[in-house]
C-alpha cells in the first residue's frame, strides 16, 4: 500500500501539472516579473516591469534596438536643420490605434504637450525642455522646434514614457490603456498577471507572430526560477547575477546576459558633511577596489565605471585606471581632511532591491580598514523620493540606462542638472563645461575627447562612488525562438515565437 | 440570546469605528510624503503642493478623517493614489481569492485539528499519540516564512511534483490546476495551526476527562461514547474555540506571508502593496476590510463560546 | 488524598522538560560563549570562500560574502532569545493582571478592558507589528516592544477566559459566598489555579513572539543588516537557496530547534505544575 502510493502520488501531481496551460498551447509567452505594476500610463511609468509593458502596448517615434542605433516606429523619416533646431519627422500613415482610429500628427503633438505639462507629472519632463514649440503642417508631419541645438533629438524620442497615445483617451490611460503596437492591453489583475493578445492590425505586416504575451508577478525569485524550470513560464525577466550561471547549466533554458549602460552608485551627498570634503570621497575611492565590488556584489556580472557612461561604449575612459585599494593613503586623505579617527556616517539601502542592498553590505565592510565606520540602514524604495534623495548624506541607488549619453550623463553630473539637484548636488568646472559643449554637437568625434575629460575630472573629484555598470541577463526556456535581451531591460517581441 | 447578540453586535460596530480612528491615525503617522510619491523623484515642488491641494492632503486630521470615513458609509472606498484605479474592486477581488485560501485552510484546521485531538486525548500514551505530539512540537516551530521556502525547494524545485506559484484562474486550466496551486500554500498556512489546535484540544481534552464530574458521570456507569460526547467535548472544545478564532488572526497573517512568497494576489498582497507604496487609501481600505472580518470572526467565537458554557449566561456576573 | 500520600506521589520530572531545558540551556550557552567558540567573525568577507557547503573548516558553510554561517547564526542566536524572552515578559506582565482583572469586574472596567482587547486583537498581529514598525525607524528594541504589545491582548483574552472558567467553579463561589474581597479571591483562588493554562500559553507565547520578532525581520521591519537575526539571515538567503541552501537552511534548522524546546519546557512545566496531571482535582 505504501509502496503504491509512493509511486502513484508523484505520478497523479505529475500528470495534474502536465494539464496543459491553456495560455501556453495558444503560443502566449508568459514572462515572469517581480513586482506589480503601478501604473499603465506610459506617460507616468518609472519601473522596469511598466517599461516592458510600454514598449508592447504602444510605439514611439523612433525605436532603439537591441545594439542601441535607433530606427524609424512610428516616424518613417526624420530631417533637421544644420542648427539642430529645428526637427521634422515624417509619420507612417495608415497606422491605426487599438481602438481603430488612425494616429496622426495631432496626437504626437497632444503627447508631448502632456509630457511637458508639470501637472502631468512625468518623470522624463527634464529630458524634452528644449522643446520650444510643435506644429503639424499636415497630418502626417510634425515640426519641433528646440530652445538650443541639440545632435541626441531622434534618440531621446525612442525613450521609454514618450510613447504616442490616443490623443482623446490620456483619462482613461491608467485603466484601459490604448496604443499602437504589436500587442492590444485585455486584463490587469494588479498582483498577479497582465494579459495583453495581439494586434491583428499592426502596421508592421506579418508582426507579432505570438498570440499574446502575459506579465506573470511573482515577487519571490525562488519561485520564478521553480516555475521557469518546470515550464509554467517562459521567460523569466531579470536574472539576479548570482543566478546567471547555475541556470546556465540547465539544458532546458537559455540564459541571455548582456552588458548594460545602467549604473548603481553610494549616492554622497556633497552639500553636507562628510561628502561636502572632496577628500574625504576621494578618500573613498581610495579605500575601496571596484573590481572587489563588482565580483563580491555582481558575481562578476558588470564592470566598474566612473560615472553613467559604461566601459562598453566608444565614450568610456578606458585610459583612467580603476583604483587599487591603499587603506592607508585613504587614512592619510581623511586625516587632512581633519577626520583623524575616521569617519562615522549611515549609509542607506533600498530593502527589496537585492544587489543594491548587496552593494550596501559591500561598502560596509571594504570601506572598515581605511577608518570608514558604516552604518546600514534598510529603507523601503518608496520612501527613497520623500526622506532619502537630496537629505541623507550616502545612500545606494540606481539608474537605468538612458537613450543617449547626453540625457545620461548632463542630468546627473551638471552643476544645474536636475538630477544632480537630487542626489549629488556635484560642482565641477571642467565637468560643467565637457556636458554643455558635448550636448550642442551631433558629432561623435567631437564628443568623445569631451566626456573622457569629464571622466578624467571626475576621477580626481568624484561626486561619489559610481561603483559599476551591471549586466542584465534574462532567463529563456529554449523554445522561446528569435527574442533576445535587450540592454535597455525591455522586449522586442514582435518577432519572437514559441516553437511548442 | 437575542439581547446578548444585539448588544455584541453593536460592540462590533463600535469596535469597527474606534478601529477607523485607530488605523487613520496610524497610516498618516506613516513616513513618506505621499504626493512625491505619486509625482515622482523629480517633481517640482509647486507640482507637489499643487497635488497636495487637490488630494486635501493640506487639511486638518479631523476633515481628512471625516471624508475619508463619510465615503466609507456610503460604500466609496476612493482611488488608489499610486495605481489611479477605484479600490473598491481591487479589494473585492483580491479578498475574493484570499477567502478561498482562508476558507480552505481554517475548515482544515478546525475538522483534521479538532480529530487529532480527541484522537490523542483519548488514546494517551499510544504510539499514535506520542508521534502525533512530535509532529505537533515540530509543526507549531516552523515558521511560515521558512517553510514556504522549504516546501518550494522540495515538491517545486528538487521534486518538480507541484507548481511554486499559489494561483490559476479557474477559468484558466480548471479546477484541477487551480487546485493543484493551492496544495503548497495551503499546506504551508495549516500545518503550524493544525499541530496548535490539535495539541490545545488533547491537553483540555484530557484536563476535562480527569474532572470531577467527568469522573462521577463514568461512576455513574454513563457509557464512555456519551461520556465523551455528552460531557467531555463541549466543555473540552471551549479554549478550542477561542484559540480557532485567534487562529483567524493568525491565519491571516500568514496568509501575508504565504501570498507573498507563492505568488497569490489576494488582500496580504495587496496590503503589502499599499505599505511600500504608501497608498494611503488603498491601505485605509485594506485595513478595514481584514479588520472587520476579524471582528465577526470573534463575534462567531464569543457567541459559540456562550452557547456551548452553559454557565456563561450572555454577559450576566456569574454570582 | 492526604499531604503525605501526594508527596510520596510526586512524579520526577517530566522528560520534556528536562530534554527542552537541556537544549535551551545549550542554545543559551552558545549564544552567550558562541562568539569566542566560532574561529570566524561574523561580518568577514573571504571572496574566495564564498557559498561553500559545509565542511570541517566551515560546519555550516559559508554565505555569498564567505561568511561562516555557523558564526552568524551563534550570533543570531541572541537577538532571536532576546526578541522572544523580552516580548513574551511584556505580554505577560501587562495582559494577565488585565485579564483577571476583565473577568472579575464584570462592569463597565471589565467592558472597557475588553473593548481595548478586541480593538487591538481586531488586527492580525503581523500586520499590527507591521504598522507598529513601519511609521518608526526598525532597531533591536522596537522590534521587542512591538511584538510584546502585539501579544497583550491575546494574554488578556486567555488569561480572562481562564479565570472565567474558575470563577464559575464551585471553590470560588464558595469563596464568594464567604464574604472574600476582590483581591483575595483573584490572588488566592484564582491566580493559582489559573497559572497551569497561562504557563503552557507563555510557552506557546514565547514561541509565537520569536516566531513574529523572525517574521517582521524577514519582511525587512525587524533587525538591519549586517545583523544576524535568524529571520533576516533566512530571507537574505532566498536568492541562494538552490544553489546554497545551507544558508537558509542552517538558521531555519536553528529557529525550529529553539522553538521545538522552547514548546518541549512549556509543556514540561505544565505536567510538572498543573494539580490535575497529578491526580488531584481542585476545590
């Protein structure tokens, strides 16, 4: 009896998990995410899981692929005016909403006035405030004319929040969300998936070939990876490092990692004390190796940089070497700096984010033998924006890469910047100087030797500890065909299938 | 009896106002400004103020108390703030699901905890007893949280024999998958509460059979089946059903718990959701709802307590 | 059944108790002289020993930072005794006075205790800590606080239902019936007979609140890393649990353990102190 029952149990819960997925056999590909999704207004997103969703639901002007160049969406073709000044993008006509209704010039325009709008309250408004006015000379063409030249204007229109909506239904945008792209918005159950099912009238003929795609939440990673293995999703979003390679191993996923502009950094804040003393950062620097970090909180999955531009890209300063750890240099800086005993600060981590906790712990304890005392204090992400940005003095946070290196960079390192105003409140001339002339080119040659001089300005005063940029891998189970990680942490979906 | 149910049912509802006061004041104690939540990181602050006007986040307690709690009579639970979506759906759908998870797992609480306990009780010092009372001693010691880890590393991740997610749609696989999602966290939300009231029922079980009264009904030669029908079990069921209605409580904390780690979108999701978030009405909302439920939960308990003591008579001094 | 006769009746110790004393009283050991035992400390990082099984060098293995986890979790040994032993004293000394007291007065003090009770009992204790811990700052002693308030009421509740029960028997009504006070009848008839239920309901007690105190760490509101409370060192290590389950494992192991004997002396002293275990009925 036993016996017989040690062999029919596992044989009956196997045969109950075999039941096939209804979702599954319909070729829908199910992609297992973290957290819920707060908002469906594309306008407003600011989490990655919203940023998969909005670049499945609607399309922007232009597109970034996975290899970063950016190509025409929802613009056919764009020109500009020797100035860049002046911007024209030429719209793909016959493209219809989900609702039917073809898009059109007024729509672009209606966007991006409620983007600009403060009342809206979109994230991204900074990036778009050298628009100076828009016009439609006809339905089909729409005119932007900037407040200075600026050579990124085509890329910072591929961003996540700019996407084009339905110029009529902004209001109704947080519940059911209408769009143009390859898939069509059909249920939200807040907490546990997002069904979306496909857009039979895309313009992009013979795209998507899914039948649909859902967002599975499942907060705790034990389970994603439980659930990947045993088939009951198929992709599984944001692979912590420490997974990359034991899931490599596994015959039946595929494990997709690729190196990434996005950066997490010990935020200092430099208007208070002790990060007000540019040696005691440099101090920091000195106390601790990167290459330490990135192996003890990444598992080796990411490099260290020196500030938002990654050591991938043309722009990085290969030439600046990455600081060898010298305790007793780091003591001897913070004793001129009048710290003879060292210095005691609390430095806070964002519970629920892993590795930037992991990152937190790490500094904590590499920082100790060069006289930095650490605290570590857990705060809720969410409390991050109201008592932890722009008021504690060291904090660890992150930022996903930007479109261009202009939006990536001049926001957070330029003494006006707005998100310098937030975290670092960093002043620095040469700094200053590289990011305004470096953004009024179009020119990458021109550029290059400008953002290595603010590298290598940075490197002798740092804002603060831009500890590495991250790879970002993804999870597959090995039928999912012809989808592959995006470094921008979001899918491309219109191609991929499901050879079940 | 009728008197004594009106006069608790009205406690209740005093109970279920002080707790709107209660929460209020607790949840806007809550660190965090809720506008910059909402706005954003970069919002300006005359984008802040102007939202804090419009939400009436600028008035006094007692105002913000009176809206909140005057749309709360008249059924309108408000708008999420973080998720711009009316709550009152939310929450019923998710307290929909939650339910069913409770529902299961107190009624297999109360039936398998009970009958493992008059099974103990009644047959002390057997082997089946003492590894009844192992198993009690090492269920009751697990918590929740590392349980729910273990059984996804044994039955989902090492054995494969059952999904690590707690939720199906019905209407997606049927009844058979949907079930198949639950075992694990119902399993996980039980075993403690099985081993505790198990372990409370034999140990007043056996008090009960060695009373006075117990023992002159056996002298009287009253046949041991009615003994323990008649006379042992309603007084020996009554810390039971106090405990089961704590157990409630209990349960639905792990149900926070449980709901987090197996993926089930029910209320403790929603709950934690709104916390992170700071969605203030959203947390309002969610607190009533779980707190009214709890205090039915212990009105039923308080009402079976009386009608099973005889000598509790509604709410009389027993002079 | 004369003085004499019971004396000579007198059981030895229950094995429970003496097996769950034991093992408390080893775990409070290691707590205390754990650290000196343990070659390792705590909060070292070894990059190049990082997420070993264990082996002899390291009996539990080490985390992903190369930490000995038997050294973090001998040190997290004391916060879980300090978060159960502190809570469950508050509890007590606050909800059992309060239930006698609810149970006797009958009138409008009773009523008012109870209210109180059902207020703060109207809440799940998890998410009662939760709120509790969520509009201050976590540390050490909040945590204790807020898991001892979260247990007065249900201290009250069965400490009232108890002393319920015994005013309905006949001794106490006796007793009334002789003209005894208040007081007398709660410390002299009651508080005795009532202790055998609160004992086997503090050991239970004592259970719950470590089990709470580890619960709120693992939801992140209780101890701060790099602490090693048990609860904080079991969801640190949900990331690593197939790779390393000696992480999680070694403290749950830990918890369940301290919890088991914890029960195993509650129980002890129950069959140790309760008058009818011991074949004498009351009155």
């Amino acid at each position: 009896m036993t016996m017989l029952l040690r062999l029919a149990l596992p044989a009956a819960l196997a045969a109950v998990i075999a039941l096939p997925d209804p979702a599954a056999a319909q070729g829908v590909l199910r992609i297992a995410v973290g957290t819920s999704l707060k908002l469906l207004d594309p306008a407003k997103t600011t989490t990655g899981e919203e940023y998969i969703f909005d670049n499945l639901v609607f399309n922007g002007l232009t597109r970034m692929r996975p290899d970063l160049e950016v190509e025409p969406e929802l613009a056919e073709s764009w020109s500009y005016t020797p100035d860049l000044k002046t911007w024209t993008f030429k719209l793909r006509k016959g493209v219809k909403f989900h609702n039917g209704r073809e898009m059109t010039a007024d729509d672009v325009i209606a966007t991006y006035k409620r983007i600009l709008d403060p009342a809206t309250g979109s994230g991204p408004r900074s990036n778009y405030e050298m628009i100076d006015a828009m016009e439609a000379p006809d339905p089909y063409t729409v005119v932007f004319r900037l407040k200075y030249a600026y050579g990124g204007f085509a890329d910072i229109l591929s961003d996540r929040q700019v996407k084009i909506l339905p110029r009529d239904l902004f209001d109704q945008m947080a519940t059911a969300p209408v769009g143009t792209g390859p898939f069509v918005f059909k249920s939200y159950t807040p907490g546990d998936r997002l069904i979306l099912t496909k857009n039979a009238a895309y313009f992009e003929s013979g795209q998507p070939k899914l039948d649909g795609v859902e967002l599975r939440i499942m907060p705790e990673m034990s389970v994603r990876i439980a659930a990947l293995q045993a088939g009951d999703i198929d992709v599984l979003w944001e692979l912590p490092p420490e997974q990359v390679k034991p899931l490599k191993s596994n015959p039946a996923l595929r494990v997709d990692s690729v190196a990434t502009a996005s950066w997490d950094a010990a935020i200092m804040n430099n208007a208070i004390p002790p990060f007000n003393d540019p040696r005691v950062r440099k101090a920091f620097h000195l106390a601790v190796d990167k290459r330490d970090v990135v192996e003890l909180t990444l598992f080796g999955e990411g490099a260290p940089t020196i500030s938002p531009i990654p050591p991938t890209h043309p722009f990085f300063a290969k030439d600046v070497p990455v600081t060898k750890a010298d305790p007793v240099a780091a003591k001897r800086l913070l004793r001129e700096a009048g710290h003879p005993n060292g210095v005691k600060v609390p430095l806070v981590v964002p519970v629920g984010r892993p590795v930037r906790e992991r990152l937190g712990v790490t500094l904590q304890q590499l920082a100790k033998p060069a006289g930095f005392d650490i605290e570590i204090q857990r705060v809720p992400f969410a409390r991050y924006a109201a008592e932890v940005s722009g008021i504690a003095p060291f904090y660890v946070d992150g930022y996903f890469a930007r479109p261009t290196i202009d939006t990536g960079t001049h926001p957070f390192l330029h003494s006006q910047g707005s998100w310098n105003a937030r975290l670092f409140k960093y002043k620095n001339k040469t700094v200053d100087e590289a990011l305004d002339k470096a953004r009024l080119t179009g020119k990458p040659e021109e550029q290059k030797p400008l953002y290595i001089a603010m590298q290598k300005a940075m490197a002798d005063d740092p804002p603060g500890y831009f500890a590495y940029a991250v790879n970002f891998a993804c999870a597959y189970r090995v039928d999912v065909k012809d989808v592959a990680t995006h470094p921008m942490r979001w899918f491309d979906l219109r191609a991929g299938y499901v050879a079940r | 009896m009728a008197g004594y149910l009106a006069r608790r049912l009205v406690a209740v509802v005093g109970v279920l106002w002080a707790m709107s006061i209660l929460i209020f004041g607790i949840v806007h104690l809550l660190p965090g400004n809720v506008a910059y939540m909402i706005l954003g990181e970069y919002a300006l602050p005359a984008a802040v103020q102007a939202l804090e006007a419009k939400l009436g986040l600028n008035d006094p307690l007692p105002v913000q108390y009176w809206r909140w709690f005057s749309g709360l009579l008249t059924g309108d639970l408000g708008q999420s703030l973080v998720m711009e979506r009316p709550i009152a759906p939310l929450i019923v759908e998710a307290m929909g699901r939650s339910a069913v998870l409770a529902a299961i797992s107190l009624a297999l609480v109360a039936v398998a905890g009970i009958a493992l306990g008059i099974h103990s009780a009644t047959h002390r010092g057997t082997l089946v007893d003492r590894v009844l009372t192992l198993a009690q001693y090492f269920f009751i010691a697990v918590p929740e949280f590392f349980w729910c880890i273990v059984v996804i590393l044994v039955f989902a991740a090492w054995l494969g024999w059952l999904p690590a997610t707690g939720y199906t749609p019905l209407a997606d696989g049927g009844v058979l998958r949907w079930a198949a999602h639950l075992i694990l966290p119902v399993l996980t939300l039980v075993s403690g509460l099985i081993a505790h009231v198990s372990r409370l029922t034999r140990s007043s079980m056996i008090e009960t059979l060695e009373s006075n009264y117990i023992l002159a009904a056996r002298a009287k030669g009253v046949p041991e089946r009615l003994v323990l029908r008649r006379h042992a079990l309603p007084n020996a069921l009554l810390p039971t059903i106090t405990v089961l209605a704590v157990d409630v409580g209990i349960l639905m904390g792990g149900i926070v718990v449980v709901e987090s780690i197996f993926a089930y979108p029910g209320l403790g999701r929603l709950l934690i959701f709104a916390i992170e978030n700071h969605d203030v009405p959203l947390l309002l909302a969610g607190m009533m709802v779980v707190t009214t439920v709890y205090a039915l939960a212990n009105l039923v308990a308080d009402l079976l307590y009386a009608a099973v003591n005889p000598r509790i008579r509604y709410g009389r001094s027993v002079a | 059944m004369t003085v004499a006769a019971e004396r000579a009746a007198r059981p030895p110790l229950p094995s429970t108790l003496i097996m769950g004393a034991v093992v408390v009283a080893l775990i409070v050991a290691a707590a205390i002289i754990g650290p000196w035992l343990s070659s390792y400390d705590p909060t070292v990082f070894a990059v190049r020993e990082r997420l070993r099984p264990p082996s002899a060098a390291h009996w539990f293995g080490t985390d992903e930072f190369g930490r000995d986890v038997l050294a973090r979790v001998l040190e997290g040994a004391r916060y879980s005794l300090g978060i159960g032993l502190g809570a469950t004293t508050i509890s007590l000394v606050l909800g059992v006075p309060l239930g006698l007291l609810a149970a006797f007065r009958r009138d409008w003090m009773g009523e008012a205790i109870m209210r109180g009770v059902d207020l703060l009992i109207s809440i799940p204790p998890i998410l009662l800590g939760m709120l509790i811990l969520a509009v201050t700052e976590p540390s050490l002693w909040k945590t204790v606080v807020a898991v001892g308030i979260v247990y007065v009421p249900i201290m009250t509740r069965i400490a009232r239902s108890v002393a319920l029960g015994l005013l309905a028997e006949d001794f106490v009504q006796a007793a009334r019936a002789r003209g005894e006070g208040a007081f007398y009848i709660l410390a002299r008839e009651i508080l005795p007979n009532a202790w055998p239920p609160i004992i086997v309901e503090t050991a239970l007690r004592i259970t719950f609140a470590i089990l709470l105190g580890s619960a709120l760490s693992f939801l992140g509101l209780g101890l701060q890393p790099p602490a090693s409370e048990w609860g904080l060192l079991i969801a640190e290590s949900r990331p690593f649990i197939e790779q390393a389950p000696w992480i999680g494992l070694a403290p749950g192991i830990c918890l369940c353990i301290l919890l088991v004997s914890v029960n195993l002396v509650g129980e002890g002293l129950r069959e140790l102190l309760d008058p009818r275990l011991r074949g004498r009925g009351h009155g």
